[in-house]
C-alpha cells in the first residue's frame, strides 16, 4: 500500500464496512441495478446515492454546468470539500452524504469531531484537511485490493486513460444537490424533500447518462439507507434478517480477500509441487507427459478444423 490514497472499488460491501470503521451506526449501501423510482422507494429512507461514472478527461471547465446551477450560498450552509488528491472521490462522496445527515444518522464520534473541525473552512481547506486526516484515509485504504504490483508514483491522468470519479446525489435544506468535489460548488437540481428523493434523483441521473455514447455501459448506482436489518427486526420478518446477515457474512469474506495477497501463496504452491516431483524423480517424466497431453489436444483440435500450428 501507498502512503497515499489507494483506488477502491465501488461495491455496497467495501462501502458498508468503510463507513462501519469510521463509527457509522445503522447505515449501509446498496447497489441498484436500475434507474426506476421504485427500486429507490423500497429501500427508504434513502440518505442519498453515489454515482460512479467515466470522466472526461479532455473535456474544459465551464463556468455554468451542464445540468443544474451553481449553489455557491449552499457550500456555507452544508458539508462540501473540494477534492484536492487522486483517489479519494469515492470516500469523499460518501461523506458528502454523511456529514450532510447528522441529524438523521449516528455518523459516530471521529467524523463529528471531524465535521465540527472543518464546519468554518472553505472548501478547499476542507478538501485538504480530508486528505491529511489520517484516520479516513488509513480506513480508506484498508479496503484497497492488495497487490504487489501497485505503481507507487502518482501522476495525471491523459486523455488516453479511463479515468472513473464519484459523486454525491443527496436531499439537503428541501434541495436535490449534486455534491462533486472537483466543482467549485454544490450543484442545484431544485426543490426535493427526503420523500421526493427517489423521483427527483432518477431523472437527473438518465440525463447525465444521457450524455454519453449508448454503447457506453461502464456506470455504477450505490444507495446509502438505513440498515435494512433493522427494518427486518421492526416487521419480524425472519427470512429478511437471515438473508441480510448472510450477504453481511459474503460481504466480510469478500473484503478479507481483497486485503489478502495470493502472488506469494501461488508461489509456494508452484514451488511444492514441482519440489515434490523433483523428490519422486518424475519430474522429466511430468514434463514429457505434459508436452504429450498438449500435443494431443492440438492434434484433436486441427481435426477438427480449429486452431492453429504451435511450437510445442
């Protein structure tokens, strides 16, 4: 891992347990599969969504946004940093959520000392007192994939590069904002309460999708909601807490995983079976029989009119 802010995946179960680690209580993500009001509604109350999606990189500031106005006034009266480092937009756009929710979530002691501390700064001294918090961003990386092979060096993205950012769609003071920190202000889409969310959220996000090419498929919609465990327990309804457990259980054997890393695991493997035929002396004779099983397969395949001449 870096000393920086590694990329993380945008899956409900490495958000969940990321916002678990910052003393969160009671709230989750869930992914959403599609763009209907409805998949929102049954998942209410919904705090707000993160959209993932591909940035373009060669594309020129404007001074006005493409959907929406500038809400310059509504950066003092709600959470909102610029983003001022590589990496950090998913982590930042789920605060951006949360620190805007205080009065409907438990967002736990750190991230309110956190919010009280930053609550007079600018946004871009908000933006960077995220990115020194040590605290958000040795959780942040905890759920980076581990790899030997991470490139260290960080550098900008070129017009080449696939390059893919988070943002924040959140109901705030009877307002749909857009909160995306390399804007110079939350964005307004119009009035919305908390009860209107899902049908005002939906439109604007087909409209932003809307703006890419149709064989454009890369997009990814978490909602953050109130842990649906709860609302099993509320209604007794057994088979819900079951399966909200299990999909819990999934969630913390996948993000075990990603901590772990297999490239010296394999090793070990490769190393003890060609040891142990090495100690049997049928290492030539494994080879032999590896290269004749090999040959065979491409002999059966240019019978069959497949494939090509290989060297063996």
């Amino acid at each position: 891992m870096s000393a920086g802010w590694n990329t993380i995946e945008s899956d409900a179960g490495v958000f969940t347990f990321l916002i678990d680690n910052l003393g969160v209580k009671n709230v989750q993500f869930e992914e959403l599969i599609g763009l209907e009001p409805e998949l929102l509604r049954q998942l209410c109350p919904v705090y707000g969504v993160i959209f993932l999606f591909k940035y373009p990189t060669g594309e020129k500031p404007n001074d006005a946004p493409k959907d929406g106005n500038f809400d310059f006034e509504a950066a003092e009266n709600l959470f909102f940093a610029a983003q001022t480092i590589q990496n950090a937009c998913g982590t930042q756009a789920l605060l951006s959520v949360l620190l805007n929710k205080e009065d409907e979530v438990e967002i736990g002691p750190q991230l309110k000392e956190f919010k009280d501390f930053t609550g007079a700064f600018p946004s871009e001294l908000r933006g960077e007192a995220l990115s020194n918090s040590e605290l958000i961003r040795d959780v942040h990386n905890s759920f980076a994939r581990s790899s030997p092979f991470i490139d260290e060096a960080q550098r900008l993205p070129t017009d080449d590069d696939d390059v893919y950012h988070f943002i924040a769609y959140t109901p705030s003071n009877n307002t749909l904002y857009e909160l995306d920190g390399l804007q110079p202000a939350p964005i307004s889409h119009g009035p919305c309460t908390s009860a209107e969310f899902p049908e005002k959220v939906i439109p604007v996000l087909q409209r932003r999708i809307a703006r890419y090419p149709a064989n454009e498929i890369r997009f990814n919609l978490l909602a953050m909601v109130r842990d649906l465990r709860l609302r099993a327990q509320e209604i007794g309804d057994r088979d819900m807490i079951y399966q909200e457990q299990q999909k819990r259980n999934a969630w913390m054997w996948e993000n075990a995983l990603r901590r772990h890393n297999f490239v010296g695991f394999i090793g070990e493997v490769v190393k003890g079976i060609t040891g142990a035929k090495l100690r049997e002396g049928a290492h030539e004779k494994w080879i032999v029989e590896a290269k004749a099983k090999t040959k065979k397969r491409l002999e059966e395949k240019r019978k069959a009119g497949k494939g090509e001449d290989v060297d063996v």
